[in-house]
C-alpha cells in the first residue's frame, strides 16, 4: 500500500506547480483547477517519493511540484509498473496511460543539475473515476489482467494528408478494422513523411505508452519521399519478416504491383510495428491476410503464452 504526499497543481501553464494538499479528480478529465486537465491520456502525472528524495540528496534544491508532477506517491517504484495498471485512492480510480516523457532540456532544474528524473520515473494516468484526493491518504496498486484487450496504434504517413490537402480514409478504417477484432485504439496520428518524425513517434508509441500493436499506412513505396519501412527498421530490436511476406503475397493474388510494396514489420521491446500500404482498399486486403493471427504473437510478446508449439 502506497501513500500520498503531496497534492500539486497549477492553474497556469508554464508556473511550477505547488502542494494543494487536497483536490478534486473528475472523470475524463484531471485536477480540478489543475493546467494540465483536459481531455487527453496525460490527465494527472505522478511521481515517486523515494525517487525525489534521492534527486534531493544530490543538492537540488526543490519543492513538491518542481518536476510537473500533480501527485507525490510513497511505496511503489512507479516507473516499472506497465501501462494499464490502475490506482484506487479512495473513490478516485486512476489508470496509467503513458511511462516517462520528453523532456524540455531548458526547465529549470535541468540548468541547476544538469538532470531532471521527470522523464525517466515519471508517469501519466487518466481519471476512470471522480472523487478527492488528499495528502496522507493510501494508494492502492491494481495490476492489468493478462486478457486486458490489446492496445492499438494506427499512424498514417502522408505529406499531402499532414498539409489537409488530402484526406485519410486509410488510418480510420484500419482502425475501424481493429476495433472490430477487439483491439483499444488509443492513438491515431497521422504525419508527413519525415523520417525523424516517424521514429519518434514510433519510439514513443513503443517505449512510454507501451502499445502492444501500431499500424502504419503510407510511405512504402518507391518515391523518394516514402521513408517509413528506413524508420520503422531504425527503431527494431527484431525483424518479423513473415508478416509483410504474407501480405505480399496475399496481395500479389489482386495485383502484380503488390511486389513494389517495401513494407517491413519489426518487434521494438514488446510492441509488433507493421507496415501497411496507403490506400484504403490496401488497408482492408493487407489487414484481411493478418488479423486472426496477430493475436497469438500478441500474447506471445506479452508472455501470456505457455507454449508456442502447433497440436
């Protein structure tokens, strides 16, 4: 059981945060009066007691809230619990949405120490439940059933489609798809077609919000600008090379063009990237060839598989 020891908001963005002692959490929502509310997967931000303790003993000289962070929790290593996991405090029912952050190298502690631990022990959570929360009340850790449903990305490379020059039909139905076979999207991103820009997004979408599965669409082909497969290979730990192989040649039974497509599909930790092509009618053939067997390489990387061998 962990403990709360500190309550801190601020109503500006931009101002450091201070211990309120005392707030309301609203559902969907955040902290009552807090700047950083809103209606987003980053909705209340917590950080290990323990954790800051250490950082003071270096010489920093900071308050409750000098990192952002909205609640101060004692008894739990936060960072390592997984995306998923859920805090009972009371009434108030909050679930992990995001591990670490970016961090903006020009906040102020970061000047002082030359470090800020925000990034790496931090976490984000959403309020699933109302109530109020105040210093010195007991936190309780609630761990993600292993048939939680998987966790979804979909993200869409299009130069014309980031320029609202075109619109993208080919992310919302894979996702469409998805939720279909039962998967939670919880992000749905579409981007030009910059190499950097797809690597971050890809690593973040792996590392802190912990996505068991993200489908890309657009910028497998052969234009000079179609990056996607040179990204999504830079942040692979493994290749999954059968699963783009059978997409291709599911797909080479409709057209012959279905062998200049250079998609790949790659494992980063426990997250499965797959590249899909960037048409509508691509998405629902490609996704057609895949889907009732991504389940069981899901729950494999998950290790909720006892045995991978066929009967």
């Amino acid at each position: 059981m962990g403990k709360i020891i500190a309550v801190n908001i601020s109503e500006k963005k931009g101002t450091q945060k201070k211990n309120v002692h005392r707030a309301k959490l609203i559902e969907e929502f955040g902290i009552e009066n807090d700047a950083h509310a809103g209606k987003w997967h980053r909705q209340v931000s917590l950080l290990s007691y323990e954790k800051i303790e250490e950082f003071k003993a270096k010489g920093a000289p900071i308050d409750d809230g000098a990192f952002g962070e909205n609640l101060i929790v004692s008894g739990y290593d936060l960072k390592s619990l997984p995306v998923g996991t859920r805090f009972r405090c009371g009434e108030v029912l909050l679930e992990v949405t995001q591990i670490g952050k970016q961090c903006h190298s020009g906040c102020e502690i970061f000047k002082i120490m030359g470090d800020c631990i925000m990034p790496r022990e931090g976490i984000f959570a959403k309020v699933l439940e109302s109530g109020t929360i105040k210093v010195g009340d007991k936190i309780e850790v609630i761990y993600p059933e292993k048939d939680m449903p998987y966790m979804a990305a979909v993200m869409t490379l299009s130069d014309k489609g980031s320029r609202g020059e075109r619109v993208d039909t080919s992310g919302p139905r894979a996702a469409e798809i998805l939720k279909e076979h039962g998967f939670k999207i919880v992000e749905e991103i579409l981007l030009p077609d910059e190499e950097a820009q797809i690597k971050k997004h890809l690593i973040r979408l792996s590392d802190s919000r912990q996505v068991d599965l993200i489908i890309t669409t657009g910028g497998t082909g052969l234009s000079p600008r179609d990056r996607t497969p040179e990204a999504t290979l830079a942040v692979a730990d493994r290749n999954v090379p059968g699963i783009s192989e059978a997409i291709r040649a599911g797909s080479m039974t409709i057209t012959k063009r279905a062998m200049l497509s250079r998609g790949v599909s790659v494992i980063r930790k426990k997250t499965l990237i797959i590249n899909l092509p960037g048409s509508k009618k691509a998405v629902e053939e490609s996704l057609s060839f895949i889907i009732d067997q991504l389940p069981h390489g899901l729950d494999t990387l998950r290790e909720n598989t006892e045995d991978c061998g066929r009967n």
